[in-house]
C-alpha cells in the first residue's frame, strides 16, 4: 500500500520534468524554467509533511494517504489547463500529496516492520520514488505518440483517481488508533523542525538528506532535457534512459538497505554513496554527442542506484533514532530538510544551465555537494557508532 501511494505522488512530480521540452513552449517558458515549478511544489511539501504528523494522529496514516492519492488525481487534472496560473495550483496539489506521503508510512512501517530488516523494509516502500519517475519516463513519451500531451495527463489522472477505492480496506487495519484530540495549529508547524533540531544525530541525517535530495532532483528534474537538447537523443531515448536510471535506484533502494541491515552500519552507507554520487555528476558533466550511447546508459544508471537509492536508509534510521510514538512528527521534521534541498536544487541548478547555456556545467558543480556531506558523515561516524549503540 505505502510503495503503491509513494510511486503515484512521485510519477506525478515527476511528468512535468519528462514533459519540459515538448510542453514548455505551451506556457511561454523555456524547458529550463520546469525547476522554479518543482521548487514551488516541493515547497508546499515541505509544510504539508510538518502538519503531517499530526494528521496522522488525528485521522490515521491510511486516510491521509488516501488525501494524497486525491491531490495526485486532482492536481494532474488541474494541470491539463495550458495556464501558468493552474500549473502553479497543480504544483500545490502535487506537492501537498507528496508531502504527506512519508509521515504516514514511517508511521505505519515503523509499526510493522521487524526491527533487524528495517532499513530494507523501508528501502523497498522507497522504491516507490524511482519507480514513479520510471513510470513517467516510459508513459509519457508513449503515450504522445498516440495523443497531445493535454491527454495524457488527464488519462494519469483518471488512473489515479481509480486508486483511492483500493486503500479503502486498510483504513480498519491500520487507523484505528486515532486521537481525535490532535489539533493542527499554525504555530505547532514548527514543533517537528525544533524537535529534529534538538536531537544532533538525527539533525546531522537531516542535513545530509537535504543535500543528496538537491542532487538527486537536479538529476531526476534535468536529465531529459540534458540529452534531448544538448546530446540530440530523441525524446523517447531519453526517457528510456531516464526510466533505467530510476529503476537503478529502486533496486539499489533495496540493495543498500540490506546492506545497511546486514554488513555496514547506515551513516557509512550514506556516506560512501554520497562519494559514488559526487563522481557520476562528473562523469555526466562531461557527456558530449561524441559518448558510446553504452556509456552515457552506464553512467545514469550508476547515478540512479546512487543518488536516487539513499532514501530508505535514510529514513529507515531516522525512525530507529526517533522517540517512541514520535515517529510521524520526527519523519516530518527531518522532511522538512530533505524538501529544502529540492527546493534549493533544480532553481539553482536550472540559472547555472541558464546562465552558462549548459546543463553540464550545473551537474559538474553540485557534484562538490554530495563530497562534502560524506565527507562530514565519515567524520561523525564515532557519535553515529555511539548513537546507535
């Protein structure tokens, strides 16, 4: 249920990004200008997973779920409209369904997963991530050769809506331990962000996901219009590489978590990805038209399994460090940050491309990011070690 909801909020995230180079011309913007909507939307995400938490409280993780589910089908309806005003409301939807996505799973994982293959139980829900942007890549560009890219969204949409029957029957398993004395309160908003700011090993996790979430949406928002525009592959060759970069990430979401689980303890994990990750956004810096087609496959599939395959481990530690029954409020919290760097990323990444008239200068330079924060991780490994024990 959790992998199913994660993988239509982040197919939906991810059609606007697969659909920039045909469909930004529609809206008067250059296909570069898709990362100020992810930005926007990203930020509606980061508020709405802080009064997750709480709504999950209040009405149970499955019907929050299915409120996401109904901003996924509602938003991508809105955004059939050819006007920026409903493109930014599609934003909002999208971005608020996200959002509320991994609260009410970690609450619910939290619960049913045995703790000694956590990290990969949370990893496999995570695949739900690259699996949506799998999904975008290889639809979208199908589905346009069939019709305008107006009616394929519309057809996702009615697809989504179809999905909010089925998480119906969980609703008596899992939310029946509701607190209908919860309230949502403007200023509470700032509880799970002050709480994550107290507890340093989970800030640290925090940090760390808002700069690997900065490279990875730069990666996932960029790479389509990177070979599309700039190495002259068709706009179905780039979404196939696109799909096979996500899918790297949904089986290595899986891969690292056992390997978190079973071999290396988590913050080594993360950081010897951060590492990989920092050398495959060079490697991508320096694609040209002259690359084997073999090879530039290789290096976004190796990219995928890396900055796309962090999440679950990530998460999965954030909820072993979190205090009992603050789960929900803790995930939201460390969200927050996560979604920061999305935020931060794609507009940054997008002036860079802009400015210089190359989408690899933006991917040389957020390569440094993901070094740094190995390398701060490595060197907190003695706290995290004396955390975890």
């Amino acid at each position: 249920m959790t992998l199913a909801v994660q993988s239509l909020t982040a197919m939906a995230l991810a059609v606007p990004s697969v659909l920039a180079p045909v469909a930004a011309a529609d809206f008067g913007a250059a296909p570069t200008a898709v990362g100020q909507w992810v930005g926007f939307s990203y930020t509606v995400a980061m508020f709405a997973g802080l009064a997750g938490g709480t709504l999950v409280g209040r009405y149970g993780p499955v019907r929050v779920l299915q409120v996401a589910v109904l901003g996924v089908a509602l938003g991508l309806a809105v955004g059939a409209g050819v006007h920026v005003a409903l493109l930014f409301l599609c934003g909002a939807l999208l971005g608020a369904a996200h959002g509320l996505v991994n609260p009410a799973s970690s609450a619910i994982l939290a619960v049913a997963a045995p703790v000694r293959i956590r990290s990969m139980v949370f990893s496999i829900k995570q695949t739900g991530v690259p699996v949506g942007g799998a999904l975008a890549g290889m639809l979208v560009p199908a589905m346009l050769l069939w019709t305008n890219w107006q009616n394929a969204v519309l057809a996702l949409a009615l697809g989504a809506a179809a999905f909010l029957a089925v998480l119906a029957s969980f609703r008596r398993v899992y939310d029946s331990d509701r607190r209908s004395e919860q309230r949502l309160y403007i200023r509470g908003l700032a509880a799970p962000v002050a709480e994550v700011w107290a507890n340093r090993p989970i800030l640290e996790l925090a940090l760390v996901s808002c700069v690997y979430s900065a490279v990875q949406i730069s990666f996932v928002t960029y790479l389509v219009s990177y070979l599309k525009i700039e190495l002259a592959y068709s706009l179905v060759a780039a979404g196939l590489v696109f799909s096979a970069s996500q899918i790297s990430g949904a089986f290595s979401r899986v891969l690292w978590g056992a390997v978190a689980d079973h071999v290396f303890e988590p913050r080594v994990v993360l950081a010897a990805l951060g590492l990989v990750m920092a050398l495959c956004a060079l490697a991508v810096a320096l694609f040209t038209s002259d690359w084997p087609p073999v090879a530039v496959f290789a290096v976004c599939v190796l990219y995928g399994a890396t900055a796309v395959g962090w999440n679950g481990v990530f998460l999965a530690e954030v909820a072993r460090l979190a205090p009992q029954g603050r789960v929900a409020i803790v995930t939201g919290g460390t969200q927050f940050f996560t979604f920061a760097g999305v935020l931060i990323g794609p507009p940054v990444f997008g002036a860079i491309a802009s400015m210089t008239g190359s989408y690899g200068t933006g991917f040389a330079l957020i390569a440094a990011l993901p070094l740094l924060a190995s390398v701060g991780m490595l060197a907190s490994r003695g706290r995290g070690s004396a955390g975890r024990a």
